[in-house]
C-alpha cells in the first residue's frame, strides 16, 4: 500500500485552465440539482425540474471554474463533464 | 490553518476540499483513500454499471485541481492527536492541523471465514465482480431488502434473472415507513422478484456460496447471493485515539468532532439524530460543506440543517424523498396518482409538514424540499 499500483479506472486527468466548456449528458441527468445548489449561475432546475444550463457553461471563464468544477463533481449520476 | 488531511476519497471527502478551495484556504490538502481507483460516484453500482449499460469509467468524479494532494491505495491506520498527524499503514506520518474525517463505510458481509464467493456492492470492483458473475444469467439470492438490496433484485430482474430477495422485515418498511415501502414491494412482485420474509438471519450456505438457509428452515438455491445487509463506519483506526468509537463517529451540529477535527459522510452520525446515519449522497455534500466551514470558522460557521433528500430507482418507479422518515400512514395525494405511476404525495402532522416525495414525477428539489419543511402548510 502506500503509493498507487494501479488503478482499474485510470489514474486522475490533469486540470483545465484558460476557459472550458460544460458538457451534459442529457440521457444520465436526472435533476437532482446538486450543481444548481453550487452554482445557480451555471445551473438551474427549471419549473419541470429539468437542468437548464446557462450558455455561460459553453464558455466558463476563470473565475468561475472552480466553482463549475465542484458542481460537476457533485452530481450523482456523473451526466456533467467538463472540457477544455 | 497550513494543513488540512481529508481521510476518505470519496463524495464526502472531494466534496470538503472542493469547499474549504471555494471558502478560500489557500494552504495544503491532502486526500488519502484506500481504494486503488480514483474518487467515483456509487449510486450507478446498482443500475446503470451492474446493468452494463453505463462504464465504470463513467461513474469517475472529475479530477480535483492539482492544489488538492490525493494519495490512492493510502490507508490511514491510526489517528496521533499528540502530534496530530494520521500514520498511514505505511507508517508514514501526515502531520495536519485541520482534519477532515470522511473515512466513509465498508459492506456488511454475511461470509463466515473460508466460504468464498459471496457478492457486495459496495465499490466499483464489488461491481464489476457481480456484473461479470451475471453474464452466466444465474439464479440470484439478494439478502437484505434495504435501499442498495431492492436497486439490486431490480436491476438483476431487468436483466431478466430470476431473484428473490431475503429480509427479516418487510423491504424497506423501516426506511421508508408503510405508505412508500408496499408500494415499492409491490412493483417488485409486479416485475417478478420473489420476496422472503422471515425472523432471524439468513446464513450462506456452501463453502462456495450456493444459496441461503432461512431461519425458517428453509434453503434457497442460487447461483449467485449478494449480501446487501448494510454498511459499517470505517472508524477502527480512530480507536487508539480519544475519538474511539464503536458505532458511527458523532459530530455535532457544524460537523465538528474536536478542536481542528470535523467529520462528514457515511461514517458520521449528526448528534440529535439519535446516533443514527444518513448514508445518502445529498447527506455527504451538505455535511461535508458543513464540515469544511467549520474548519475554516470555527463556531462562528452556520449550524448544519440537513434538507434529509434522498431518492431511489427501482422496478420503473423514481422515488423522491425529502423529511423525516420513515413515515407511516397515507399522504395527502398533491398530484397524479400512485395507480397511474406518478405522484406527488406529502405527509402532514396537524399542520406541520414532515415529509415529501414525488413518485416518476419531475418537480424542482428545491420545491420538494419547502413541502418538507415543517412550518409549510400549502400542499
């Protein structure tokens, strides 16, 4: 044990700067809200509770992004990504 | 505060060193996990990877900044609060003076030594060996009719198996309370699932795990037994510590466990809650925000109010919850209705609302939540 020996998922991706992108996948998201509660700017649940991402989200700038990016992590059913 | 460990790499851990980077702390964090794989998501254990509809890649929370240190296939065995460091079973020692407790739960096993072959779904690889053993469409024994148990027996019987699922009490009866708990066990004798209720524990039978004998008598054969008898808190390397405990580690209402130390996650219980947990996803975020704050600001952070959300999927319904549960007796049907599979139903005591729940019915969590809300009257 100690350091990592291999892992069956990959080992970590490096993070992103400069502006990045939020992809959803719209098949895994259940509304669930958890990036709306992080980020309401990002993210909202509309009326239907349906995720209503703000076109920000093409582009996020730096200050955003940590932001973003502790929404993404939260969503349980892994439908948002973020890309470079 | 210089330096903060988070002992646990899953939601509750990511979840406190993504919050203490957004209140601001600006020096080290260190996460240590045990497993080997990267912080992941588990409520897709039970659907969509155990169905082989969804990679396990997939279930990868994205990668934390490379201002948060997180060490893999690390596991702390001992708490020094002398030197306040967590000692890795390496030996190694990690000197903090901020301490995230997150160290999470592992599954109950039924296996007594030497038998082999039982199934748990508890982490990816847990998954991953009950998926593979389903490819030979076996027969499958579910023990424990809890939350992971039922998404199990569902997702086994969508996959066309032939399942019965064991329990000494009515599914989910305990959890859910009567009105939710018979309308989930009948979709799952709707779709299939044989259910067995009977008194005492069911034992694994064979030295490779060939099925269950009741405390009845009774023995059922199966290919395939997964044990979803529930979790215990990971707090055994606590216990040469003064933060010893036996069940879940107790934090109080900011999360916070002793001077620089705080807690969140499965292997805490909030006191006032009775010692009991809220192993639930929504439950580690908003603990581990908690927890964060309350290392970072001490008393003057806001005191925890748990929105108590959970939801779970099986046999075709969406079940939403929100508030104190179980609870007993019918709701106040608000929308839709249960024969037609889509419903927003609310429990009421007097005029005080305890509870909130919508059945295949999309509404905004954060209207659920203010049904909930005890001083709310509106249904």
């Amino acid at each position: 044990m100690g350091e990592p020996v291999e892992s069956r998922l990959g080992t970590e991706t490096t993070p992103w700067r400069g502006f990045v992108r939020i992809e959803v996948d719209w098949s895994r998201c259940e509304g669930h809200g958890m990036c709306a509660d992080v980020e309401p700017q990002l993210f909202q649940l509309d009326d239907e509770g349906q995720l209503q991402v703000h076109p920000d989200a093409a582009e996020v700038p730096e200050p955003l992004q940590r932001r973003a990016e502790a929404a993404v992590r939260r969503c349980p059913v892994a439908a948002l990504r973020i890309e470079p | 505060m210089r330096d903060v460990v988070v002992v646990g790499a899953s939601l509750a851990g990511v979840t406190a060193a993504d919050a203490l980077r957004l209140e601001g702390y600006d020096g080290s964090i260190t996460l240590v996990g045990d497993e080997l794989q990267p912080p992941y998501a588990r409520p897709p254990l039970s659907k969509g990877v155990l169905a082989g509809t969804q990679s396990p890649e997939s279930t990868l929370l994205p990668a934390l900044g490379d201002d948060v240190v997180v060490r893999l296939g690390a596991r702390a065995s001992r708490l020094d609060l002398q030197q306040r460091s967590v000692v890795l079973d390496t030996g190694e020692a990690l000197p903090f003076d901020g301490l995230v407790i997150a160290s999470g739960a592992r599954a109950r096993s039924l296996g007594r030594p030497g038998q082999r072959g039982e199934h748990l779904l508890r982490t990816i690889d847990d998954a991953l060996a009950l998926r593979a053993g389903l490819e030979g469409r076996p027969s499958v024994v579910v023990v424990g009719a809890g939350f992971l148990g039922m998404e199990t027996a569902s997702t086994c019987r969508a996959l066309g198996l032939d399942v019965t699922v064991v329990d000494r009490e009515p599914p989910l009866h305990r959890v859910l309370g009567d009105y939710l708990a018979r309308m989930l066990t009948e979709a799952a004798l709707d779709s299939g699932v044989r259910i067995e209720i009977t008194d005492g524990d069911a034992q694994l039978l064979g030295t490779d795990v060939r099925g269950v004998l009741l405390s009845d008598g009774r023995a059922l054969d199966a290919d395939i037994v997964v044990s979803a008898v529930g979790d215990l808190p990971n707090v055994e390397w606590l216990q040469d510590s003064a933060l010893s405990c036996f069940g879940p580690l107790v934090v109080n209402e900011r999360c916070m466990v002793a001077p620089g130390i705080v807690g969140a996650g499965d292997v805490v219980a909030l006191c006032g809650a009775g010692g009991t947990r809220t192993p639930h996803w929504a439950s580690a975020v908003e603990q581990a925000q908690a927890a964060a704050s309350a290392l970072l600001h001490g008393q003057a952070a806001p005191p925890l109010t748990p929105d108590r959300y959970f939801w779970t999927e099986q046999f075709g319904l969406d079940v939403r919850i929100c508030g104190d549960l179980p609870v007993h007796g019918p709701p106040t049907i608000v929308e839709g209705s249960i024969a037609e599979r889509t419903a927003l139903l609310q429990w009421k005591t007097g005029d005080a609302c305890i509870a909130a729940a919508t059945v295949n019915h999309r509404m905004p969590i954060t209207n659920l939540k203010r049904l909930a809300a005890p001083l709310n009257t509106a249904a």
